[in-house]
C-alpha cells in the first residue's frame, strides 16, 4: 500500500499506512500457502501411453489429447 500510494505522489510514510490501516480494520491480502498437488507415490494404476508423443495424425479425430496439468480440487 505505501508503494503504491508514494507513486501516486501522495507523501506518506511506511508506519503511518500501517497505522491508519490498522485503525480502519484494513489488512493486507495474504498470499496463499503453496500446496504440493502431486501424489506420485500412489498405488493407483496408471494410464498406457498410446501415443508414445507421436502427436500427429493422418487424418482428423483420429488422435485426441488435452492436458491436465492441474485440477482444481476443493
């Protein structure tokens, strides 16, 4: 908030912001804590590779992939 309020040329210093948004219940957005979503250790069986990373294909819808890098579980 300081740095952005001092490059808006509002002259202001680093505790005061903290104390005027302290006195109005103005807190700062906490980043979220980093989550590791990956379970390579499970004992699940995993899908064949049909493909082997030949993505091309002689004719349409004959070869269809996505990607599923990250699914939102909530």
């Amino acid at each position: 908030m300081h740095d952005e309020l001092r490059d808006r040329g509002v002259p202001c210093g680093r505790h005061r912001v903290a104390r005027v948004m302290r006195a109005h219940g103005i807190r700062a957005k906490q980043a979220k804590r980093f989550r590791v979503t990956t379970q390579s250790g499970h004992a699940h069986p995993v899908a064949p590779n049909h493909l082997a990373r030949a993505f091309s294909a002689s004719a349409p819808n004959q070869v269809w992939m996505g990607d599923i890098t990250y699914v939102w579980d909530a």
